[in-house]
C-alpha cells in the first residue's frame, strides 16, 4: 500500500495524457449482457466507470450497482456534518448519479463501515455471489475499484471481486481512482490495460454524474474539515475522452516464473514522492507490526544483525537496542538519507546500499531479518535470497521473515509465498509462527536449533 494525502496537487493530468498517447491499449470488451459494479463507496462508480456505464445503458446492456459502504467518513473532522447525515447525503448524490447514467434499477447499499471493509469480506462476497445467481447464464462483466489504488476499501473490495470471479469464471475488470493522483506512468500494469474511449454523450454523461457528487468535490461549508474531498487538479483525470481498466493477473501473482524483481526505478519514485512512503512511522499498524517482530525473537540479545531492505531505519534503530552490531542495506539512495537522519552517527549501526540478493553480505550474522522485503524478488531471485540468507547465517542464529499477506498488483509474489519458500527449505527450521490475516511471521534457525525455553535451560 502507499501513502498519500488528497490535499496534495498529485500528478498532473498531462503528465497522463503523455503517457496514454503513447501506448495502444486493447479496447475493453463490451459484448455481454449485464454489467455488475461493486463501488467500495458512492462515487466510485462515477469517477471511474460513469463513461462505461453510460456507454452500456446506451446500448442495452443491464447495469447492477452494488454500493459496499456509504463513505460517512470522508470527513471526519466536518464541523457540520455528522456521519449519519453525510452518509444520507452521500447515498443521495449517488441514487441521482446512477440515473444520469442511465441505470433503470436502483443501487444495492450494504451499509458496511467506511474504512471497514476487511472486517466484512464474507458480506462483501455474499452480494457479489447473489447478484451473479440473479444473472443466471447471462455473460456478466464484473467491475471494481483496482486492488492497487492505495486506498484500502479499495484494495479490499478489488480482491473480493478478483477472487469470486475466479472461482466462478466470470470477467472482471478493475477501475483505478487514486492512483491517478499519487501514481505515475510507472506505476500502472500497462500490459494488462485496456481503454474505452468515451464518446460525446458517454463523456457529458460522466460529466454531470461525477458533479452529483457535490459533497466530495465541493467545501461542505467554509469551516476547517469542510475542505472538498476531490480538488480540480484530482478532477481533470476525470474529465478525459478514455476511461482505463485493468484486468486481474493471469491466475495468481506467484504464478508467473518469468517475473522480474522489482528495480530500483520503483523506489526512487516511491521516495521521491513521499517522506514515509508505507506509513513506518505514523501508522500505528506497522509501530505495532515491529512489536512483535521484537517479541517474536528467541533471543534476548545478538551479536551481529543483517537487515535487508531496511528503508528508513524505523525497525533498523529498533535492532541496534537487541544487538551488539547491525548491518542494514537498502536498494534506494533517499531511504538510506533518511536512514542516517534518524540513527545518526554511531559505530553499532552500518548503513550500505546494495542491490540484493545479488550483493549480499558475506557474515556471519546470528540474526538476519526479511521483513517487507522478499517479496519484490522475481523468479530466481527468491530462491538466491533465502539461500544467501541461510549461508550467511551462524550456526546459532536466526531468521526472521515478516511479510504482507495481502496481493500487490506491482509485486511479483505474495507475502505467503515466501513463507512457503522458507517452510519448504531442508536447512531451516521454524521456531516461531504469528499469523494474522493482514501479515505472517515467522522466525527460523539451523536444524537442531533449541527453542527458547530449552536455550534458557528450562527443560532438558
């Protein structure tokens, strides 16, 4: 996930229309009956699929639109409106929206909690699975927001359709929002993008859609917490002649054995743009994800620690309390600046950017922790790592891995896909599993290796 703010100016909309100039993209493929949408909030819909439905009402085609949330939290800090009564207007704007567009059913609204999705996936699924039983033998394309949008009712409701489509045979095509916002061109998977070019009346359509959402795009009031949602330079992407899609990978994303590790150009952009791009230090998510990775280690102190892809160094100056030494690398020159702002100068902590697994250190270390980092090492790429990891490893020492469990559209694997790499290797074994939906971890030593009540004496 990244973390962006919607009050930012974001990337321009030209910046865009450079880059779709200069790919051709396959059209999406309108030949079917009925189009499903599963809006993770009212306006979803709108901003990135008004063109399409619209297009789709025009000929014929049936439209169902499932609303998962009512967006009550847009704006939590409105003095004006309580979520009760932003959720009702939100609701409203979205009935006059869907009937600009031409929709001749009315909306399904779960009512499930703004910024509460993963907590109600069975839900989420459950409505998709019956509006897919409505349509019978009907060819059914099914649209969503894009799992890699950055928003997390976004990625949420983006996986659930990916999933029951999947198991259902039915297509399914996702639409980004926010990424227009924080992303650039290198952030899109052009190879499995497709366009729909908007004709005049497509195009007013979504126009006017898009502006029945007054309550995202205009102030509430002139008070602080009433600043619009959806500010003009945000607006232009919504405004062009072509809406994008994106189709899901082809079976799952451990399924390709020809994709590349991801390079350095992805975090350069990713630093470049933001100051702590995955929330280290402000999310309370990943301050209490480091907890436990301290909790979880067998040892009360090491002598000599690797930490690969150490970023900023949060979990870096976290190590240097538990161990005499630590070694830390990273691929990207800003991470490691911000690193050294941090940490400061100190001779327990060594900073050094290497691109791994091909530049891995020669140890011996009796701690080398992967936390957030193996799964951007494609194809071969995962098998060096883990071995480099385990042949820099003392014979007493541990590894520690810790992994997001959820897929990344940019990623070439998922977070259980390393841990079934490391579970399935002959030199390892597990010591310690935590496993919760959102993350995995797991701590490993040398065949042999004693559990910490056995290493404290404790029994025999």
């Amino acid at each position: 996930m990244v973390s962006f703010d919607h009050r930012d100016p974001g990337t321009a909309e030209i910046v865009w229309t450079a880059a779709l100039a200069e790919r051709r993209l396959a059209p999406i493929d309108l030949d079917v009956d009925r189009v499903i949408v599963m809006a993770a909030h009212p306006d979803d819909e709108s901003l990135g699929a008004a063109g399409l439905l619209a297009t789709a009402a025009a000929r014929g085609i049936a439209i169902d639109l499932v609303v998962v949330t009512d967006g009550e939290g847009s704006h939590p800090e409105s003095p004006t409106h309580t979520p009760a009564t932003l959720a009702l207007r939100r609701r409203r704007e979205l009935i006059e929206a869907s009937d600009i567009v031409g929709l001749s059913t009315d909306p399904l609204f779960l009512g499930l909690p703004d910024g509460g999705t993963d907590e109600h996936r069975e839900v989420i699924a459950a409505a998709l699975h019956d509006a897919l039983d409505r349509a019978g033998d009907e060819r059914v394309l099914v649209l969503s927001p894009w799992r890699g949008d950055g928003h997390r009712d976004h990625r949420v409701v983006g996986e659930i359709v990916e999933q029951v489509c999947a198991a259902r045979d039915v297509r399914s095509r996702a639409f980004p929002i926010w990424l227009w916002h924080w992303g650039g061109p290198g952030d899109v998977p052009w190879t499995r993008a497709e366009r729909l070019d908007l004709d005049a009346a497509a195009q007013d359509a979504k126009t006017r859609a898009v502006d029945a959402h007054a309550s995202q795009l205009l102030p509430l009031s002139a008070a602080p917490g009433d600043e619009p949602m959806v500010h003009d330079r945000m607006r232009a992407h919504f405004a062009r002649e072509v809406e994008v899609f994106v189709a899901p990978d082809a079976g799952t994303l451990d399924a390709d054995p020809t994709a590349s590790t991801v390079g350095q150009e992805y975090f350069d952009d990713m630093y470049a743009r933001h100051d702590d791009p995955w929330g280290f230090d402000s999310r309370w998510y990943e301050e209490r994800k480091r907890s436990v990775l301290l909790a979880a280690l067998p040892r009360r102190r090491y002598r000599s620690a690797f930490e690969a892809g150490c970023s900023t160094g949060a979990l870096t100056a976290a190590l240097a309390a538990r161990c005499d030494h630590v070694l830390a690398v990273d691929l990207a020159p800003a991470a490691l600046d911000r690193a050294r702002e941090r940490l400061g100068p100190r001779d327990d902590v060594e900073l050094r950017r290497a691109k791994l697994p091909a530049e891995w250190p020669e140890g011996p270390f009796d701690l080398v922790v992967l936390s957030e980092v193996a799964y951007y090492w494609g194809a071969g790429d995962l098998d060096r790592g883990l071995t480099a990891s385990v042949a820099s490893l003392s014979a007493d020492g541990h590894l520690v891995a810790c992994h997001w469990r959820h897929p990344v559209a940019e990623y070439p694997r998922s977070g259980d896909s390393v841990h079934d790499a490391l579970a399935a290797r002959s030199d390892l074994v597990r010591l310690v599993r935590h496993e919760e939906e959102d993350f995995v971890l797991e701590v490993f030593g040398r065949p042999g290796a004693s559990s910490v009540a056995t290493e404290a004496g404790l029994v025999p």
